[in-house]
C-alpha cells in the first residue's frame, strides 16, 4: 500500500500536467454539481420517513393543512387601540391568497354563556337543589311568624365543587379569559392570527407569505394607533425562517474565519506563501469533488452537513502539513524532488492514508444512525476524508513536480531542522511527566458521574431568536399553545374515544399529566342539550324569585351570570363560533376527524416531550387500529429516543472499528493498541473535564465523541510508525513530526473551533466540545504520549540488555566467551 502511493505520487510527479488537468476536470463538475446546492433546516426532515412521526406530519398536512400561524403583534397601544388595529387588520390579512382565515377574537363569552351545557342532568339537578333550598330558607327568613330553633347558615350557592370538577377541560380552557380579544392589557400587547394553506416545512412559502403579510403591515398608518405603537411576526412560519437565515449566517461566517484562521496558521507554519498554496489546493480540489457528490446524491444540505466544508477543511490541511513538513525535510538532506516526493507519499502518505481510512471508517459508522443530520454527516465526511486523500496523491505531487521544473527549491529555513526544545525536557523528565499525566487524568475521571446529558430542544432550534422569545409571550397571552398536537381520526365516534381515553389519562396522571386538555368539535357541542334546556328553564324560574338585596356583591354577579346562562339556547356545531370551527376544518371541510392536544409543558423540554408522546400516543380506535398523534413535538420525541438509543451503540461501533482497522492496515494489534492510546485517554479525560467546564452533551454535540476517535488517531499512528523505524531518532522524529502533529491537530481544531462562532446553540456547543477534545488530545500528544513511549521503549531495552549480559557471563563461566584481561595484565 505504502509502495502503491509512492509510486502513484512518483508518477504524477513526473506528469504533472496530465495530473493538474484531470483535477481541474474533476473539481469543474463538482462546482458545477455543487452549485443548486440547498440548506434545509426541516426537523422533521431529520427523520426517517419511516417513522410514526414523520408519516403522521405528511398526513396531517393532506388532511388538515398548515399547522402554526403567522403572527401578528401590536404592542405599546392602550387597550381601544389594540382592538382598532385587530380590528382593521385583520380582513386584509384574510384578503391575501394564501390565508386561510384570521382570527382576533377569543370563543370565551360564547362558551361561559353556554356553559351550564356541559354538566350532566344530575349535576343540574343539584345546582336546581342548592337553588331552590336558599329560596326556601329566604321565605322562612321573611315570614314574620317564623321562629328559628338553631342559628344555621343560609344554604350556599357556592358552586366552586362543580366549576372544580369541570375544571381543565376544553371548556374551561377555551372561556378561561374574560377578554375577547388576544389582548394583555399590562404588556399592552394585542395578536392577530392568521392560518396560512401550506405548511411552515415549506420555506419557499413561508417566505411568500410572510413577505405578502409584511406587505399589507407596511401599508399600515401606524400612528393611528398610538405614538410609540409597533409591529412585530412571529410564529411558525416566521421562526422556520428565522433559523433558516441563522443557520445561513453561521455557515458563511464559520466557513470565512475557518479560512482565514488555516491561511494565517500556514503561513505562520511555513512562512512561504507558495507552500501554502501547494497544501490548499489539493484541499480545494477534494471539496469540490465532495460537495459535487453531495450535489448528485442529495441535492441539499442539513443542519450539520452545511459545515462540512469548513471541518472537512481543517482535517484535510493536516494531512498537508505532514506531507509537506516531510518533504522539505527530505529536501534539506539532499535528496531531489521526485525522490522526495515519493519518500514522503511513501511513509508519511501512508501513514496519512490509514489515518484518512480509520476516520472513514468512524464516520461511517456514524452514517448507520437513522437521525439524517448523523447519517449524511458520517457518510459525506467519510467520503470526503477519503477523496481528500486522493486530491493529494493527483495534485501535491504534480505541483511539486511542475514547480521543481521551473528551477523551485525550498528555501534552506524551511529545510532546517531545529531540536524541540519540549523534546530535551521529555527525555529528561519522562518518569515524572508519565506519573504527573496519569494523576491528572485520574483525577479527572473522578468526574465522571457528573457528566450530563442536556435534554433541551434548543440544541436543534434556537430558543433566543427573538420571534421565538415573543412566540412564548404569544402563548402566555393566549393561554396554551398555539401548536396542538392533533389526533386523526376519520369518524365522530372515533373521536369520542380519543377524548375519553385521553381525559381519562390525564385524570389518572393528576399534577404529572403532560396534557393541557383535549378538544374535538363534537366535544365541544353538549349532548342532551334538549333536556338540560328543560333544566335551565326550572333553574331560571328559581333564579328569578332569589332576592338580589339578600346576596352580597360577587354572589350578585354570580347571580347575573346564572341568570344570563340559563337563557343560553341549545346549539349546533354550526353554531360555534367561525374561530373554533375552522380550527378542526380540515381540506376536508369542517368535522372530517381531528382531536386537538393541547400539551401543558414547554416543548423545548426533550424529557418532556417523551412523557407527553408516551402519554398520547396508544389509543386503540373502535376497529382495533392505533391512533395517529402528529405534531412537532413527536418529532422532538422520537428524535430524542433514538439519539439515546443510537448514541451508545455508534460510540462503540466507532471505538471497535477503529481499533479493527488499525490492526488490519497496521498488521499489528499491540501497535493499533499503542496508536489508539492517546485517543482514548485523551477522550476520557475530556469527559471528566466537562463537569468542571460546566459543559453537557445534546442531541447535537454528542457527535463530536465518535468525531474525535477518528480524526485524533492519525497523530498517534504518525509519531509511532515513525519511531518504530530502527534508525529513527527519538529527538529527530518528536521535533519534526510534533511540529506536523501540533500543526494538523490545530487546523482540525480551526475547522471545528469556526463553529464556536455559530449563534445556534447546538453547533456553538460543537465547536466548544470539540475545540476542549483537540486541545486535550494535542496535550496528551506533545507531552504524555511522548513521554510513555519513552519510558516503554526503556523498559523494553533493559529486558533486553538483561538476557544478553546473562548469556556473555554463563559464555565465559564456561570459557567461551572472550579472554578477559586480568588485573595484573
């Protein structure tokens, strides 16, 4: 293999013009394959479309349409004017194409005038019963030939017992507020809702119709509304694009600093800018190649491989720097170019060809998991990894070959070869430096039980955006969440079931119910109204002989209130406000089966999000069939199931495969063992470290583990399949190849370190995490890792020494060994 590269570079050496325009075909169709190249931040796209999730989202969005709103929000006006703008907003909002309807009114006063509906005859009964006995006791009272025997209190008309046992539901939920319209006077903040045809997955009209909103709010004379009133959208469709365009910003400005950090390391590393053109363009070439695969096989990027280009960048320079470090070196000893050139292919390529192997072969592993942003990262950085290499055997060797036809010699600073000072101190101090090294990282692991996993949405959206801040103040206002989850169902009956069973469920869980209530339109109609109606009419018969001079204030009101319900005529579910009914209007037409589930906990708590699927999720139908729940926040459960599930296993998938690899291409198991050390120890102490830097795991981060057991290897397998040659010397080989080691790995660093940039959470926590393991990895490589190798291969050479003097001595025992000379000679 090593014979094969050598020869391969040796060729394209002696080429070089053949070599160059082959990659520049090559990285023409890539760019061109490239160039439609789309980010799609869709988290449900993340999924398998195999999953229950993902194919009841499809199914929710044929039957039902959009879910979220574009949202609308007018602040710093008193509570007149706020009305007046939801007011004058609001049909022009329901002019525009894409709308389906706007709603700025609350069903509240229709359902609490209604309300008596919803108990059962029994209970009305016993309102009548409490009713009719303080009418009882207040003639008594009034009779002047009445005498008291005891001092018992008039009977209560409190009916706290009954809202209590009504309380929670739909009813109660839907009428909780007394304002009709969306509207916080203390925050002097009002919203309009408007339900858009399509969903919020497609950006392309999310940002059609957020773009036509914003249209008609321009149009708008907002000083008729007050001197400081302002506008503001928020909502679904909005934050898709929010964190669309920050996801967008972040690749640009991640993907620029990382440039600029390689190019300014280079030059400082090699201190000539054709070197560093020779160590780019292979790099250049190989993502073109790559991003034209992921061009032909995808067609888009997601949320992780969008900065492939900047990591794939970072790891790909190492290779250079150690390729390149070697030949200048060859050079300075003499040797001619294509010499040289096929020395440095032939070893230090080789060993960067099983590092770029055993790194693959850990990103594939990572290209097993079901979560798409893993999957498509694992397999277009193994890819990428390996066409890296090939863009370094077609294009270094024939730029090297081209520049050395030209008469190009590398300057003699850049051919000389100064002693590591750091090296001096190892060979001096290794026992102490072993000893202090394997303390601190016992030390450190002592930390482990702390280690936690952050279960926080915010890792895959961004919570502090700030249409997301006034969305949670837009559910606050409104009093429960403007994105149910939605039970399909195709039959009035079936929805009957969901109803039950859910409320039953959430009864039985008490204070733990992630539930808020349920609703359905059939629920929201009262069955029996006929003859609760007869009811309401004896109740209101009673309510009109009460005396309101005998009732203190709120009871009056109450009173008030009591006499206005039991006028409330039965209704349909025509009846039912435009608002409510349009909710459970599918494409359809209204009532064609949906039950709304409205969660009670925030859903950017993924812990959460599990309890509120299992607890939804298993409602058997009439006909035996499972209940489909669809909604963002199953998504947010089944991404947060299988990232626990699947994290374990890819972690020691990766370990074994690397392990396995390293032992085939290597030929040797201790040695893998021996290159494989410093990652894992290196790994272990970053876990033990994260606890004291306050730093968790997500579901993004805890890519960067298997991330970094394939890309920290290679350093081990450079510095000990260098010192493994017999005429290697120890300061000779740690100050040139831990000039190269502390090179790549900081390069890899800057690919991964762009992304601490990045104002999204989870990639901020990447580029953290990974920046902590790199640094941990160049220490254990610079110091600890030198410094046991050197206290091995002592040890090594005393077990050797030992059986050699033994066999000399027993050799002139037995007078054969050589005639030693006595004291008197």
């Amino acid at each position: 293999m090593e014979g094969t590269l050598g020869a391969l570079a040796a060729h394209n050496h002696r080429r070089p013009v053949l070599a160059l325009l082959c990659a520049l075909v090559l990285s023409c169709l890539g760019l061109l394959s490239a160039r439609h190249l789309s980010l799609n931040a869709n988290l449900v796209d993340l999924l398998p479309e195999s999953f229950e999730s993902v194919q009841a989202i499809h199914t929710l969005e044929e039957r039902f349409g959009a879910q979220g709103w574009v949202v609308v929000v007018g602040e710093d006006g008193d509570p007149a004017q706020l009305q007046r703008f939801a007011d004058d907003l609001a049909p022009q909002l329901e002019a525009l194409p894409g709308i389906r309807y706007v709603e700025i009114t609350r069903p509240g006063s229709f359902f609490r005038r209604h309300a008596l509906y919803f108990l059962s005859p029994e209970d009305l009964k016993e309102v009548e019963r409490r009713i009719d006995a303080r009418l009882r006791w207040e003639r008594q009272r009034a009779n002047p030939l009445f005498v008291s025997l005891d001092d018992a209190p008039a009977p209560s008309l409190d009916f706290s017992d009954l809202e209590k046992k009504y309380g929670g539901g739909a009813l109660s939920r839907l009428s909780s507020n007394p304002s009709d319209y969306y509207l916080d006077p203390a925050e002097r903040r009002v919203v309009v809702l408007a339900k858009p045809d399509t969903s919020s997955a497609d950006l392309t009209f999310s940002r059609k119709i957020v773009g036509e909103v914003e249209d008609v709010l321009k149009q708008q004379d907002l000083s008729r509304y007050g001197p400081g009133f302002h506008i503001s959208i928020t909502g679904s469709f909005q934050k898709k694009m929010d964190q669309q365009a920050q996801i967008t910003r972040d690749v640009a400005v991640s993907s620029a600093v990382a440039s600029v950090l390689v190019l300014l390391y280079l030059l400082l590393h090699f201190r000539s800018l054709l070197a560093v053109g020779m160590v780019l363009a292979p790099v250049g070439a190989g993502l073109a190649w790559t991003y034209g695969l992921v061009g032909v096989v995808y067609g888009q990027v997601n949320l992780l491989t969008a900065f492939l280009g900047a990591i794939l960048g970072g790891l790909g320079v190492e290779h250079g720097i150690h390729l390149m470090g070697r030949y200048f070196n060859l050079r300075g000893e003499g040797m001619a170019s294509e010499a040289a050139t096929r020395e440095s292919f032939t070893h230090t390529g080789g060993a960067a060809l099983v590092s770029a192997l055993v790194a693959a072969l850990t990103f594939f592993v990572l290209g097993t998991s079901r979560f798409r942003a893993f999957r498509e990262f694992g397999v277009i950085a193994g890819v990428g990894m390996l066409v890296l290499i090939l863009a370094y055997v077609l294009v270094l060797p024939a730029v090297l070959g081209l520049m050395s036809r030209w008469g190009w010699k590398p300057r003699a600073s850049s051919t000389r070869m100064t002693e590591a000072p750091l090296g001096r101190l190892i060979t001096r101090r290794r026992g102490l430096l072993t000893a202090v090294s394997a303390l601190i990282v016992a030390g450190l692991l002592t930390q482990l039980p702390r280690l936690r996993f952050s279960y926080d949405i915010s890792s895959l959206q961004d919570q502090n955006l700030d249409s997301f801040v006034l969305d949670r103040a837009v559910n606050q206002l409104i009093g429960y969440s403007q994105v149910p989850l939605v039970v399909l169902t195709d039959s009035r009956e079936e929805e009957a079931v969901v109803v039950r069973e859910l409320q039953a469920r959430k009864q039985q869980r008490g204070a733990d119910s992630t539930v808020d209530f349920v609703a359905s339109l059939a629920s929201l109609v009262p069955e029996d109204q006929a003859r609760k109606q007869l009811i309401l009419q004896d109740i209101g018969e009673l309510l009109d002989k009460v005396p309101d001079g005998s009732l203190d204030g709120p009871r009056q009101e109450q009173l008030a209130q009591l006499r206005q319900q039991v006028r409330a005529a039965p209704y349909t579910a025509e009846d039912l406000p435009a608002g409510v009914r349009q909710q459970f209007a599918g494409h359809g037409g209204p009532g064609t089966g949906f039950v709304l589930v409205y969660p009670s906990v925030d859903q950017s708590d993924g812990q959460a999000m599990r309890q509120l699927a299992k607890e939804v999720r298993g409602v058997t139908l009439p006909d035996g069939r499972p209940a489909v729940v669809a909604g963002e926040a199953m998504v947010h459960a089944d991404i947060v199931d299988m990232v626990s599930h699947e994290a374990p296993l890819i972690l020691l998938g990766a370990t074994l495969a690397v392990l396995l690899a390293m032992w085939i291409t290597l030929g040797s198991l201790r040695t893998a063992l021996l290159c494989l050390t410093p990652t894992v120890v290196s790994l272990a102490a970053l876990l033990g470290l994260m606890p004291l830097m306050h730093a968790k795991f997500n579901y993004l981060n805890i890519l960067v583990i298997p991330v970094l057991i394939g890309t920290t290897v290679d350093a081990g397998v450079h510095l000990v399949t260098r010192l493994a040659s017999p005429a290697s010397d120890f300061m000779r080989v740690y100050s040139e190849t831990g000039k190269a080691i502390c090179g790549g790995l900081l390069t890899s660093a800057v690919g991964f370190g762009a992304l601490f940039l990045a104002d999204h959470p989870g990639l901020n926590s990447i580029g953290a995490l990974a920046n902590l393991g790199f640094g941990m990895n160049l220490l254990m490589m610079l110091v600890a890792f030198p410094a046991l190798l050197w206290v091995l291969s002592e040890r090594k050479r005393r077990r050797r020494a030992v059986p050699s003097r033994q066999r000399r001595e027993h050799l002139v025992k037995d007078g054969q060994g050589p005639h030693r000379p006595t004291p008197s000679h």
